[in-house]
C-alpha cells in the first residue's frame, strides 16, 4: 500500500498520468484486501461450529477493524489514481511530495505512528484545502483537481491516525503478540 502511495504521489508531483504499473499494483492490492475480507467472513462463520476466547475474538475485533480502516485507504488511494495531472506551484509541490513520502513512512512503521513532520505538512495542507475551499465558494465552481488531491490526502491522514489509534487499544489491552494478524 505503501509503495503504490509513493509511487502515485511521485506522478503526480512530476505531473504524469498514472503509470500502467502503478495502476496494476494497485488493483492487486484491491484484489488482496478482498481477498483478506473473505477470509474474515469465513472465519465469522467458523465462531458458529467452535468455541473461541474473548480474547480470541478480540483480537480478531482488532485486525478487522485495521482492514476495514485498509479498504478505506485503497478507496482515497483509488481516487489518487484516477486524478487527472494537475501542475502546482513549486512550493506547492514541495508539500505534497513530502506528503506522500511521510504517508510511506507512517505505513512502513509498525504502530502507524506519525511525525512531528508530519502533523506540520498535515496543517499546511488543511490551510491549503480551506483555502481552496473558499475560492471556489466564491466563483460556484466544481472542486479543482488540487483541491480534490487535498481533500483525499487529508482523508488519508485521517485514517492513518485511526490506524494509530487502533494500534494503541491493541496495546493497551497487550493484544499484539498475537496469532491472529490480518496486517502483512
């Protein structure tokens, strides 16, 4: 997920369509997460015929919550996809660069926990979305392809967060060392 992130975040910071290879790592993602959801259902329909231990199916409660949080990833890194190259300013470009490369960086990190970095470029881009916002506001035009390209990564920020935040409650309830997992 990450990669496929980073790569789309390096098209359209150069300004390119989505290349072909991008597009078919992320379909195979989209394919594994489905994939992954119907293993979970099966394993639903498992509860019925076995007896499990609350901590069993709290465990399980944890990592399909993370890959409900995932298919959500894949729907904004879909709509990242399919954006139309759209040239920025250069300062502009900086920012959401380093976005993308910080976004790879949460993902590669095992507790989805961001940086100080990070929750700065996030502000950057809430003030660059509103701002956005308010000037299409005035003029009754559709969302721009930059202001589309803010929304989705903030959309994404959010659900690192969540991931985090899931994370955290798995901790608390010492639920990581677990033989259970959905995450790869």
């Amino acid at each position: 997920m990450s990669s496929v992130l980073q790569q789309r975040g390096s098209d359209l910071s150069q300004v390119h369509a989505c290349h072909k290879q991008t597009k078919l790592q992320f379909q195979q993602l989209s394919a594994e997460i489905e994939k992954i959801e119907t293993l979970c259902e099966y394993q639903r329909k498992e509860w019925k015929f076995h007896h499990f231990t609350r901590t069993a199916m709290r465990k399980f409660h944890y990592e399909y919550k993370k890959l409900s949080l995932m298919r959500q990833l894949v729907y904004h890194i879909g709509n990242l996809i399919y954006l139309p190259a759209h040239q920025l300013q250069s300062a502009r470009h900086q920012v959401i660069w380093d976005t993308f490369n910080s976004f790879h960086n949460v993902l590669q990190n095992e507790q989805y926990k961001s940086s100080l970095h990070h929750q700065t470029l996030v502000l950057t881009l809430k003030q660059r979305f509103w701002a956005h916002k308010q000037e299409e506001n005035r003029g009754d035009q559709p969302f721009s392809t930059e202001t589309t390209m803010l929304y989705e990564l903030l959309a994404i920020h959010h659900l690192l967060e969540e991931l985090h935040r899931i994370h955290c409650l798995k901790d608390r309830y010492n639920l990581n060392n677990s033989s259970v997992s959905l995450s790869s």
